[in-house]
C-alpha cells in the first residue's frame, strides 16, 4: 500500500497594514485594516497533508 503525503512549511498570517500617501486626507470616511487573518488549506487529493 502506498501512502501518499504533502509536507507543508511553516507560514504566518498577519493582519493587514493601510499605508496613505499625500498632502492631506479631507472629507469623512473610515480606514480600515482586517483585525484578523487566516490561511486555510483544503486538502482534495487522496495524499495526507503533513
């Protein structure tokens, strides 16, 4: 029998930076950056994920 098997490397997730560039921000509005964040891996092969 054999087994098949996908080694994954380490990574991280982090949350999202906003950079502004220019002279001035005018008006009204909202900036927002993700608060959190997520690395999801679907495995649909027939192989063990390591």
């Amino acid at each position: 029998m054999k087994i098949w098997l996908l080694e994954i490397d380490p990574i991280l997730a982090k949350p999202g930076n906003i950079l502004v560039q220019g002279d001035a921000l005018i008006g009204s509005g909202k900036l927002n950056a993700p608060g959190d964040a997520k690395i999801e891996i679907i495995n649909h092969s027939e192989a063990s994920l390591n």
